[in-house]
C-alpha cells in the first residue's frame, strides 16, 4: 500500500520525519506489541487478548464496575467494537453486566473472580514490560516523547 511508505528526507544533515511516517510508525509498534502480547499471555497460561487485559486492567484498576459508556470512551472505540468485546469477554466468564441502580437502561460492567486473578497477574508482568520497554530511554525523553504525543492527539482534534 502505497500510503505505508515512511516519507522521510534530508535537509542539512538532519533526518525528518512527516507527521504521517510518526503515525504509522507508532501503530506498527502497536501492532508489534499486540502480537508479543499475545503470545506472552498464551506462554503464561492467559486466555486473553491484549484488548481484553486492557479493559480488564481499566477495571481492576478502578476497583469498581464501570458502564460501557465509559469504557467506549476511555478505550476511544466504538459503541460496536466495545459490545462485540465485552459480548466475547461475558461469554469467557471475564466480566459481568448488571442493571445500573440509577438508570435500569445502563448496564454496569464489573471483573469476575477468573478475571481478578488475571489482573493480578498482568499487573506484575506489566511491570517488567515497562521496564524492557523503558531500557536506554531517560525520563526526560519519556516526557518529551509524551508532550509530542499529546499534542498531536490536540491537533487530531482540528481535522
């Protein structure tokens, strides 16, 4: 595919990167990581997708359940793409939905046990993924590298 191509040219000595080839760099390092994700969940014994562990995770972290509202938005998906989720996560006995207490129409998605045991689990190994991840990179070009990011997710906003 043609847009796949990483544009880049040199001025003065100075490699520069357009804005698309950051962006597509930045999902082929998404798609990379989802892949060894995957198998190091399956290496671990985990049945989850790196997709699941993240909404997994969102909810452990926040020690309550959350509707699927909030997941859509917290996840920036779609309405579908989070139903068909959390449809294969309840039917692998990952989560439960119940009725909101407030609005009957709004259902509430918490962790199951399965799933508390899963977290638990990730939390530790994500730790040493940060930490393999993290290697040769400072905390100032973390930050910077975050600023960047941050912005360019502000611009997304004007297009």
């Amino acid at each position: 595919m043609v847009y796949n191509v990483i544009v880049r040219y040199r001025t003065k000595g100075v490699n520069h990167l357009d804005t698309a080839s950051v962006i597509i760099m930045l999902n082929t390092i998404n798609m990379q990581l989802f892949k060894k994700l995957l198998a190091r969940y399956k290496k671990m014994g985990i049945d989850v997708t790196p997709v699941h562990s993240r909404i997994i995770m969102l909810l452990y972290d926040r020690q309550e359940g959350i509707s699927q509202k909030d997941i859509e938005n917290l996840m920036a998906c779609n309405k579908s793409t989070i139903s068909v989720v959390l449809n294969t996560m309840e039917k692998n006995g990952l989560i439960v939905r119940n009725g909101s207490e407030q609005d009957s129409r709004k259902k509430i998605i918490t962790l199951t046990e399965k799933s508390c045991l899963i977290a638990s689990t990730l939390k530790k190994d994500t730790k040493k993924i940060n930490k393999i991840l993290r290697q040769e990179i400072s905390e100032e070009e973390m930050l910077c590298f975050k600023n960047v990011l941050q912005k360019i997710e502000q611009n997304l906003e004007r297009v």
